[in-house]
C-alpha cells in the first residue's frame, strides 16, 4: 500500500462498495415494502369478501371463497374460537386464534352457523324469523405475518383480520392470507443478483481506477527521474517534462521548472558575488603587499597613506561582505521604534570632513517613526550620502517627508545623474558606473546593493530619479510605524 496506485484503488473501491451495498439494501427495503404492500391489499380484498357474505348472514357452508389455496380464510368468534376454516387449512399461525389448529369444517356444525334458524328468536319478521342485515367494520384491518399448511404444503403468509356483525348481533374475525412466495423469491432474486454483480463491479472499479491513476501519475514518475538527474549531475540548466495537459501535474511540472530557474540564478548569484568579491579583495591586497614590500626593501620610501587607504579599504569590504552574508542569510531587521529625522540629523553631524556639505531638511514629530534596525538604515543613509559625495560637484541635500502611509527620506546631489537604462543596474552588487571605476573615486559598488537589500527587509523601497538640481535622485521609502 505504499504506492499511490494502490491506495487511490483501494479507496475508490470502498467508496464504491459502501456506495453499492447502502444502494442495494435500500432497493431491497423498498422492494419488500412494496410487495408487502401489495400482499396487504390481496388479503385485505379476500377478507372483507368474506366479512360482506357473513354481515349478509350467509351460512358458513355457502360462503363463495376464490382461490382458497392462495387465499386461506380462518374466522373467529368473540372469544377467539375458530367456527369456520377454508378447505384444505390444516395448520395456522400468526392470526392470534386461541388454536394451534384450525377446526375442521365437519366440526363446524357443532357452532351454530349465521344463517341457522335460532329458536330462541323472537323477532317474527316476515323474513321466516331471520334478522335483517350485518355490517362489515370500516376500520382498517390488523395486519401479520403468519404461516399456514394448505393441504400439507406449509408457506409463509400475509394475514389480514377484518371484523363483520351478523344480523343476529354476532361479532366474528375474518383472516385471510395472501402468500409472500412471489415477494420471497423477488427480494431473493434481486439480493442474488446484487451478490453476484457488485465484486464484478468492484474489480472494474479497482482495474479502471488502477489504469487511469497509473496513467496520470506517468508524468510525475518522468518528473521524479529528471529531478534525480538533475540532483546526480548538479547540472541546474536542465529542466523537467511538461506535460501538454492544464491539469495539476502540468503545473507541477512548471513550479518545478520555475524553482529550478531561480535556483540556477542564485546560484549563479553567488558564484558571480564570490568571484567579484575575490576580485576586488585581490586588488587592496596586493597593493598593501607590494607597499609592505618596497618599505622592507627601502624603508624611505614607504607610502604610509597609501597603505592605511588600502587597509581601510579592505575593512570596509570586508565589512560590506559580512553585511550581504547575513542579508543572504535572511537576517531579520530589529523592531526598535526610531525618529528618521533625528537618525538623518545625526548621520549628517558625524560627516563633518565631506567633501560637500550637506543640506538637512527634516523635522521632528511622531510622523516620522519607523520601526526597524537602528544601525541598518543609519548604513543606507551613509551609502546614499557617499554615493552623492562621490558624484556631486558642489551640492548634496537630503530631506525627510511624510508620504503615503509611510516615510520618505530622498538623497539629491547635482552631478552628472544616472542615466535611466541604469538606473536599475546600479542597485547590482560590484556593479560600478564608468565614471566611478577608479580607485580614487573608491568603493567596491556594494554600497547601493546594501542599502536596496536592507530597504527591501524593513517593507521599503529604494529608487533612483532625477533631481531638480540635475543630479540624482535617491528616494528611500519605509512604512511608519502605526
């Protein structure tokens, strides 16, 4: 049961099978009610025929029964007595007469019969002394289930007792019994036939259920070997089949392919990130080394600047690098509440040997709170306040506003701008404009990438636009804390 097949079959089947045997057995019920229905209404006619002739005081010998093999009849007196049993009833069960037999009808005459002439009787009507007529109970008759030996044949029977007064004022029973064979052997034929037809239909049920589940599970199977190749050969450019058809698996088939795809460009990522960081490490280290070098050789000529430069240079990268690899490393921001405008005030107050002094326009107030790491976004102030230092001829500006439900806090500067087909490119990591390639005009082209990054884990934005100035224009936007 470990295969998907077979569980799918297993439970299609049961499903199916509860289905069939809930269906059948209703079937049957509403068969054998009918039929019992049915039976009810045969002996209930034969019984109120019989009432009819003995509410019209005719003798026991001269009642008119039909098919008094199919329709056994047995009457009782007030007292539960049998007085008159159909020819051929030997035996009765279930009509609650207070014999285990019925009394033969030569026994009969010993009970006076409705149409015998009562000495007794006073009435002296015109009619030779005999009362007028009975009546036959409009109630609905008693209905049981009973057994009955017709002429030595024992069968199981629908009974119905209906009540009739003679003339004379004698209240008798009636029983008459319709045979149940026929609903016997029709609920019979219908349960065998359920019997024999449902395991037929539970092996199509489980067959078609097999096939049809191990047919749209191919394509998993297929999709289940490529990933295994892929994961042996830790080739991430190949993809997995898509089937042609809409349906789940063809999607999971795409989420596969679109999983390995960004998998491949992180990957890519960070082999490109490694490469570049090795890069721009080799270039610091290699010019301390030759300076350490020439100092050992010739002491006089040693460039101490040039070295503290490079060994700051490296500080910062490497600082730069660990702020990425934790960034990567999904390293969520702190929930501390700050003031932007008093964390841009103070980032400015600590740039007092810049280049180009910069212009501070923010306020104070609650409008300006965010929530996030003190010293994350004090570093993007820095990156975007060096990123303007670096390109800025004689003006750099930063204001703090408030703006659609959140802060905005934008860098101007009135150099040379970005143009628009880079201002995308520039957020890239050890992605460096032309103009900013040298080593005097420094950075490593990170300093843009960190701030993005960390703009992007505080629910912000970072983009770039032209300013009024000329230059560029770096707009940071964080969501205020309610």
């Amino acid at each position: 049961m470990r295969s998907v097949r077979a569980r799918a079959a297993l439970g299609a089947t049961l499903v199916v099978a509860v289905a069939l045997v809930a269906a059948g057995l209703a079937v049957l019920l509403v068969l054998r009610a009918n039929l019992i229905d049915q039976a009810d209404l045969q002996a209930e006619v034969a019984a109120r025929e019989v009432a009819g002739q003995l509410a019209l005081d005719t003798p026991y010998g001269d009642l008119d029964l039909d098919d008094e093999e199919d329709h056994p009849v047995q009457v009782t007196d007030e007292e539960g007595r049998v007085v008159f049993v159909s020819k051929g009833l030997q035996a009765v069960s279930g009509t609650g007469s207070a014999g285990v037999s019925p009394v033969p009808s030569a026994s009969v005459g010993a009970t006076p019969s409705p149409g015998d002439d009562d000495d007794d009787d006073d009435d002296g009507g015109d009619d030779g002394g005999r009362p007028g007529r009975g009546e036959v109970s409009s109630d609905d008759p008693d209905f049981s289930d009973g057994a009955a030996t017709v002429d030595g044949k024992r069968a199981d029977y629908r009974f119905a007792a209906v009540e009739a007064t003679t003339p004379a004022g004698l209240t008798l029973t009636v029983h008459a019994g319709a045979p149940l064979a026929a609903e016997q052997e029709a609920v019979g034929t219908v349960r065998g036939a359920m019997l024999t037809g449902l395991p037929l239909l539970l092996a199509v049920v489980a067959g078609v259920t097999w096939l049809v589940t191990r047919r749209a599970l191919r394509p998993v199977e297929g999709i289940r070997r490529e990933m295994a190749a892929i994961t042996a050969s830790e080739d991430l450019a190949r993809r997995v089949p898509e089937p042609d058809s809409r349906d789940e698996i063809a999607r999971l088939a795409r989420t596969t392919n679109e999983t390995l795809t960004v998998l491949e460009a992180s990957v890519e990522r960070q082999r490109r990130f490694v490469a570049d960081a090795s890069h721009e490490l080799r270039s610091p280290i290699a010019s301390l080394r030759t300076q350490l070098e020439v100092a050992e050789a010739h002491p006089e000529l040693l460039d101490l600047p040039g070295a503290v430069a490079d060994t700051v240079r490296l500080q910062v990268l490497a600082a730069d690098l660990l702020l990425l690899a934790r960034l990567d490393a999904g390293e969520k921001p702190g929930a501390a509440r700050l003031e932007v405008g008093a964390l841009v005030r103070e980032e400015v107050s600590q740039r007092a040997g810049d280049r180009v002094p910069v212009t501070v326009e923010a306020a104070e107030g609650s409008a300006y709170e965010v929530s996030g790491s003190r010293g994350q976004l004090a570093r993007v102030v820095g990156n975007l306040l060096d990123n303007a230092q670096r390109h800025a001829e004689g003006f750099v500006a930063v204001s703090v506003a408030a703006q659609a439900g959140g802060v905005r806090v934008e860098v101007r500067d009135d150099g040379a701008g970005v143009p628009e087909g880079e201002r995308e490119r520039i957020f890239e990591r050890f992605v460096r404009l032309d103009d900013a390639r040298s080593r005097d005009d420094g950075g490593a082209g990170l300093g843009l990438a960190i701030a993005r990054d960390v703009a992007a884990r505080h629910g912000g934005t970072l983009t770039v636009h032209r300013a009024p100035e000329g230059g560029a224009a770096f707009r940071l936007w964080l969501p205020r804390t309610a």
